[in-house]
C-alpha cells in the first residue's frame, strides 16, 4: 500500500496526517512534493507531520536521496515537525539527520504533544 496523506490549514500550519508504507523511493519523494506543495499554496510557515500510522520500509540509501530531495526542495523558512511511530525511529533519526544537515528545519518526534510545543502550538 502506497502513502496515502490528509491536509489541513490551520493560520499559518499545515497539519499533515500519513499513512501506508513507502513500497518504492517514488513513495515518499511524492509525498514529500505534495506536502512541500501545500506549505507553498497556504504559505505554511510551520508543518506538523503525523507519521505514527507511516510504515518506513525503503532501503538506507534511498532513506538518504529523499531526506536530500527535501532539503533541497523545501521552503527554508518552513519549520517541520515529524511525529512518527517509536519502531520506526532508527529510520526516522537518520532521514533526519540528513535533512538537517543540508539544511532542512525538521525535528523528530514519538509524542505529538511534544512536536506541537517545539513548533510553539502549545497554547
């Protein structure tokens, strides 16, 4: 099964919610488009990613060529909070890794609460 993922706006967040599994590369480089999509047509300045129902089972090097698609894709000024299932955060830690060492804003979550008071929606 394919990622399959539903937007809201809410001001200036994009709230996404994710689910299925990343089968091929082409999985999550078209997810990551469509969410960087969105950010630009709502002029989204802050994301928060529920990834808690996402299965990570692409290979480590494609990890790597979509966490370096992002950063070079996404809005600079875009701050990204992913929240994502506790068995998937080996996976998940290294995409981030590489995402925000090209530059990317993002920070890795197991608990939304946490995620929503980083990205300061904590009122």
């Amino acid at each position: 099964m394919a990622i399959t993922a539903e937007f809201k706006v809410e001001g200036d967040v994009l709230y996404v919610t994710a689910s299925g599994r990343d089968d091929s590369i082409n999985d999550p480089l078209q997810y990551g488009a469509a969410i960087i999509e969105q950010a630009l047509t709502h002029q989204s300045k802050r994301v928060l990613v529920d990834e808690r129902e996402l299965i990570y089972v692409i290979a480590t090097f494609d990890l790597y060529e979509t966490a370096k698609v992002m950063a070079e894709n996404a809005p600079q000024v875009v701050k990204a909070a992913l929240v994502i299932n506790p068995a998937q955060f080996k996976d998940a830690k290294f995409w981030e890794t590489v995402a925000v060492n090209r530059g990317l804003n993002v920070h890795l979550f197991t608990d939304i609460d946490d995620a929503k008071k980083w990205l300061g929606l904590d009122g």
